[in-house]
C-alpha cells in the first residue's frame, strides 16, 4: 500500500526527500549513540555469540578477514579458537567501525590487531582484497532500501571473486519487542508513512537511550541480497546456535557468496 499524498506528483520529490533526510540523521543517530554507550555496551560484547558456529567451516589459513562494525573486536575470540592448528599466519584481520570510542576499546583489548575507521557505506579497504567478510548485527542499522544496497555493494566491491559474506541481523519480530512495534506502527500513520511500520527504536542498557533499527522482513532481507547481485548460499533462522522456525528465534543469519 501506498503512503505517498493524493498530490504525490507535486508532493513526492519532497517527500523522497525528506526521507533521504530522515536516514541521514538515523545514520548519524546511530553513530552518536554507539559513542555514548561504548563502555557499557563493550562490557557485554566478550562472549562469543553461537551462531558464530555455522561460520566456522569457512575459515581456512591465511584468510583476509574483514569485521565491518567490529565494535570491540568480540570476533577475534572466536577466530582465535577456531583457527587453532593453522598454518601461520592464521588469519589476517582487519576491524572496522564509525564508532570512535569502540575503536579505542579495541585496540585496547586486542592490542595487536588492525582497526580502522570506517563505515558499511564506505569502507576503507582496496577492492578486491577480503577472503571473508563479517558484518555481525550491523546491517539492521542501515535504515533504507538505498543505504542497505550501498552497504551490500561496498563489501561485494572488497571482497574477492568467491569470498563470503556473512551477515547477522536481529530479528525484532518478537513478543519482547512489542512495545517499540506499536509505537512505530502509530509513528508510521500519524506521520503519513514518513516514519517506516519496521523503523524500531530499542532503548539501551541502564541509559535507556534508543538505538535505531530496521526491523528486516525475511522476504525483505533475502530481495536486498539479491537485488545487490550476491549469490546465497544459505538463509536461516537461529536462536541459541540452533536453527530454528522465524517465529521461535532471535536472529537471522546469511551466509552468501561473491560470484
């Protein structure tokens, strides 16, 4: 269904791009926000997540491995595990993220890694160059069918011919997110659609502050990856490292390949 105005042949330019405007300062706002929370949130960002697992086959010695809004570098623990027994070197790393203060907490913990400024719109790294690419709960960030296929075709643009990419995004259709879900479906009449049914706001910690996501439909999620012209290898539902239905889990992972 349409949200455009009965005038959306006067209205519409406007409109497109006052919401142009809108991810702009969605993207800032998530930037901004990670800044504020960073000590708090890499506080409980040193456990591995279990759905790193079902990336485990993919490593292989001497790999390229690039952490696109690596936060604290949580990723390095489970490679480190994973590649026990490679040749040297392992894996080379490099972790990318906008956030400054996470940066710092990063390089901090993981003294020896490589972290670089960057963003998933524009990431700092030759074309061409990465053998697996990592984008661990980043991509729900991208509030637009516009910034998601720029980000997907920055990491198809550094990853080699037949590099992976492995994306996790949460799935916010859950009963603990109702709240949020309702207030964005009255945000989204009462502005005319100006504001998106799945652009959710979940307060942080302690602070309470809102964090901006884009609440994916799986059907949505899998259009993008194809739209961006990357092949998928797999698409599934998780929840506590098993797969299970959308309706029982918490994330959704993607595994694709650059053909």
């Amino acid at each position: 269904m349409s949200h455009w105005p009965k005038t959306s042949h006067i209205a519409r330019p406007l409109y497109e791009k006052m919401r142009e405007n809108k991810a702009k300062k969605l993207l800032q706002g998530v930037k901004e926000t990670y800044n504020t929370i960073a000590e708090e949130f890499s506080d409980t960002r040193h456990t591995n997540w279990e759905e790193f697992e079902f990336f485990a086959k993919y490593l292989e010695p001497d790999s390229e491995i690039l952490d696109l809004g690596c936060g604290n570098g949580r990723l390095i623990k489970f490679l480190d595990q994973k590649t026990v027994g490679f040749e040297k070197p392992a894996y080379h790393y490099v972790g990318v993220d906008n956030s400054e203060n996470l940066l710092k907490k990063a390089q901090t913990i993981h003294a020896k890694q490589t972290f670089i400024l960057g963003d998933q719109l524009a990431i700092p790294m030759a074309e061409n160059t990465i053998d697996l690419l990592f984008n661990i709960a980043a991509f729900h960030h991208l509030p637009d069918k516009k910034s998601q296929l720029q980000g997907l075709e920055e990491m198809k643009r550094v990853l080699k011919k037949d590099g992976y990419l492995f994306i996790t995004v949460w799935n916010l259709w859950q009963k603990r997110y109702i709240k949020p879900i309702i207030k964005t479906l009255l945000k989204c009449i009462f502005t005319l659609g100006y504001y998106r049914f799945n652009d959710l706001f979940i307060p942080w910690g302690k602070s309470k502050i809102p964090r901006y996501y884009h609440a994916f439909l799986p059907s949505e999620f899998e259009k993008r990856i194809q739209e961006s012209g990357l092949e998928i290898v797999e698409i599934f539902a998780v929840k506590n490292g098993q797969k299970v239905h959308l309706k029982e889990s918490n994330n959704i992972c993607l595994i694709a390949r650059k053909i």
